[in-house]
C-alpha cells in the first residue's frame, strides 16, 4: 500500500506535522438534475425546430422558440409561473413543439359590442384565465368599443392564446394554433359598464389533433423526468402507453411521467383513466377552471419534479392555475372518488388551486387492486434509485474483468455499493427498513452471458404520510 503525503521532503525539523484529507465514506447519493418537456403546439413564428427538444430560460424564450401566444410558449410561461410560487426551486423546462395538425381548424370566438348609451367604466373579460381589461368612455360607441377590445387583445398578445380581428361591432378571436386544444379556451365576460353589453358566441369549432408521436419519440437524447402533455384526447393512450414502457425497459433506462390535464368533468377524467390504468400516467383535474388542461399538466408536473427527493409529499401544494367557481368545485364525495379510481382532483385555495392528492392513473395490478403503485412516490422511488445504482456500478466497475474475482471480490463490492446506496437514501428518508433487507441483497454471477452479474436490490420506500386519523375522548 501507498500512502500518498504533501509534506515536503524537504522540512528537517524534528516533530509531528499533520495534513488533512476530507473523504466521503462509501457510496453517496448523486444529484440527479430534475427536468420537465412540454409537448404543444408551436407557432409558425416560433424559432425552435418542431419535434426536437430544447431548453428554456425564460418567458422571453418561451416566446420567441415557440411563438407569442402559442400553446408550446403559453404552457413554458405557466411552468416558469409555477416554479415561482412552489417556492422550493425549479426544474430544468423544456419545450419539445408539436407541429399544427393537418387539416385542423383553429378554434374562433366572437365578441358583438352592443351600445344603448354607454356610461364610463371598464369591461372586464376573462380568457384562459387571463384577465383583460378594456376602458369604455361615457358616450362610446360600439365600433369604438369593439376597436377598444381588439387592440387590448394586440397588446397581450405574449399573454393570451387568441389574436384579435375587428369588423364593425364584431371582434373575433382567432387562437394562434389549430387543433381541438383551441376548444379548451374558455371566454367569460366578469363585469360591463351600464349601457353596454358583450355577447360571447363560439364561431368557429377547433379541429384536429396535434400529433406528439414523433416529439416523444425524440426524447431520448436525456433524461426527462416529466412529460406534460397540452393534448388530452383518448385517442392519445396507445401512443403514451407504448412510450411509457419503452422507456421504462432495461435497455432504454429513460424512467419518466406523463401528465395530462382535463378540466372537464370528473367522469370525463375517469373515461381517460380507464384508457391507462399506468403508474407512469397521472391525469389531473379540476373541473371548470378557467385555465387549460394543459396548464393543469404542466403545474403538477413541475411541482413535482420541483423535488428532487422522490417520496415528496405533495398533499395541499398549491398550484399557479385560476380556481373553478364555488358551484363547480369537487366536494368531498367527488375527490374520495377521483382519488380511488386514479384522478388527481384539484380544489380551490384562495385566488389558486391546491392539489389534493397526487395519484398515478394505476388502481389495479394484474386485475386486482393495488394500493401503493396509485402515489407517484413509489414508481418515482424505485426509478430514482435505479438511477442511483446505475451510476454506482458505472464509476466503480469500470472495465473489471470477472476472471479475476475466483474470491467474490468483485461480487461483494457490488453488493456493498448496493448497501452503501441503501443506507444513504434511507439516511435522506427515501427508503427504509434497510437492514431487514441485508440478507435479500445477493449478487451472482449469470451462466449465460457471459459477464454478467445478476443482483437482487430488494427495498422498502418510505411512503409519503397522508392521514392523521384521531380519536378525541372528552371527558365531562
């Protein structure tokens, strides 16, 4: 053995002289840099290339790699927004643009201004949660009011998914991408002037899917941890399904989430759920929330990933998404049963929307039904420390040879990386009860091919606390 000083040879003077070595003892858990893809539709102004993944910074880049208004930029915003009031830091956001479907139709609505005499006063219109404002002057009239409303929308245009066109008394909203996503945007008229009056009327009905086979087919040049989806269409399923266990296969080792948001009704969240039953797709709802679904996606998705700890409890994280009203809000029945057919339901919590739950689309397994696989804590877990060993075994078994080992040295140092790995995510309360697993952990060397070790990496995740159920006994 070496052992390796820094004092120099040259120093003569009798006595003790001392150096330090500051060395981490056995494996450590390695951080692991946390990303989330959005998977929308781009613009045609947008300076990204279609179906190619790429990262981004701010919502100035948002704009100008997916285009103003688009639905790719729009969702990075809400990401960015996200990470903001999460308040625990942010993953990596990267947009991977889906191309317009072809032969779609965008999704139109109109504005008819009409006037009997209009007083001062700001009409107040909502749209995908965006809330614009637009001043009215005693004596308007409607074209002006009409022109009044169409410049408003010109000036938000980095804001708000529509871009507006005004003909006479008669605004139109175009949205700046086709597809049936553009159905999702919701207008509302909050408040008018005496004197005026605003009618909302769709015009034209959004048509075509946008297709996101081929950008997540592209996913693979990294890890991503979180793809959030603007689609939310059943006829998405296979295609997510088929990527999902892909990924998670042994060759391609490319562990991620799908995140799809429905603001419909819960029944239309369920008919979704029903297409997956998959640990590895969450479907989150919130029924009558302003916001797109694919903003819904995109909130839980990055608070999620916000965490780099795996087993994060996420019950009550609030979300940067505009709350349904009072009369369309779950009740309680409604979120035990979203929660128990594999619906992640979303309430109101003050001007936001707070997560109830997080559950994975995965109520059943093998027919039967499996409680742990529905919290994402558990498949995210048993990804993360895959992940961890994986990294492991690559830095410290680097190009052995295994004929070398007629000892098992090389078999009981990986069977200590594994331990040493066990024992550090339990020290940062990811796993637990690691010492009733020691005798499980057992590595072999494979008869065919040649090799090859197989181990066996038994463990038990230390699940997220949910309930607290108190008995009161008062005494008289």
């Amino acid at each position: 053995m070496t052992i390796n000083s820094t004092i120099p040879a040259s120093i003569r003077r009798p006595g003790a002289y001392h150096e330090f070595k500051f060395l981490a003892s056995g494996q450590q858990l390695v951080a692991l840099p946390q990303r989330v893809v959005i998977v929308a539709e781009m613009s045609l102004t947008g300076a990204a290339t279609p179906e190619l993944p790429v990262q981004v910074f701010d919502e100035d880049d948002a704009d100008t790699k997916g285009g103003k208004g688009s639905l790719a930029a729009l969702l990075c915003k809400t990401a960015l927004a996200q990470a903001k009031i999460g308040g625990v830091g942010s993953p990596e956001i990267w947009m991977c643009p889906s191309i317009a479907p072809v032969g779609g139709a965008a999704a139109a609505q109109t504005l008819t201004v009409t006037v009997a005499t209009a007083e001062a006063g700001t009409i107040v219109l909502r749209i995908a949660g965006r809330v614009v404002n637009v001043g009215v002057s005693a004596g308007d009239a409607q074209n002006t009011i009409a022109t009044a409303i169409k410049n408003k929308l010109d000036e938000m245009k980095a804001t708000l998914p529509v871009t507006g066109a005004v003909a006479a008394n008669v605004v139109t909203a175009t949205n700046v991408t086709k597809g049936v996503n553009g159905n999702d945007v919701v207008f509302e008229l909050l408040s008018k002037p005496n004197g005026v009056t605003v009618a909302l009327a769709a015009s034209v009905v959004g048509a075509g899917t946008a297709p996101i086979a081929n950008p997540i087919a592209a996913l693979y040049d990294r890890r991503y941890h979180a793809i959030a989806l603007a689609n939310h269409t059943v006829g998405d399923a296979a295609a997510i399904l088929a990527e999902r266990v892909s990924a998670w296969s042994f060759t391609q080792k490319n562990y991620r989430f799908f995140f799809i948001g429905e603001r419909g009704s819960l029944g239309t969240a369920q008919t979704l759920q029903a297409s997956y039953n998959d640990f590895g797709v969450l479907i989150i709802n919130c029924e009558g929330s302003p916001s797109m679904p694919g903003e819904l996606a995109v909130c839980a998705a990055v608070a999620e990933f916000s965490r780099e700890k795996p087993n994060a409890n996420l019950d009550n994280e609030r979300l940067a998404l505009v709350p349904p009203s009072g009369a369309l809000a779950f009740t309680n029945a409604e979120v035990e049963s979203a929660l128990s057919g594999g619906v992640t339901p979303l309430t109101p919590d003050g001007v936001y929307v707070k997560i109830e739950r997080l559950v994975t689309t995965q109520i059943t397994f093998n027919s039967a039904p499996f409680e742990p696989l529905r919290d994402i804590a558990y498949p995210r877990t048993a990804a993360y420390m895959a992940e961890q060993i994986d990294i492991g075994y690559l830095t410290g078994f680097r190009q052995e040879v295994l004929d070398d080992d007629p000892e098992g040295d090389i078999r009981a140092r990986v069977r200590d990386m594994v331990i040493e790995k066990h024992r550090a995510a339990q020290k940062a309360s990811i796993i637990r009860d690691v010492d009733s697993f020691l005798d499980q952990i057992q590595v072999e060397i494979a008869s065919s091919p040649a090799g090859r070790l197989i181990v066996s990496d038994p463990f038990r995740v230390a699940g997220p606390l949910h309930q607290g159920a108190f008995v009161h006994s008062m005494y008289l």
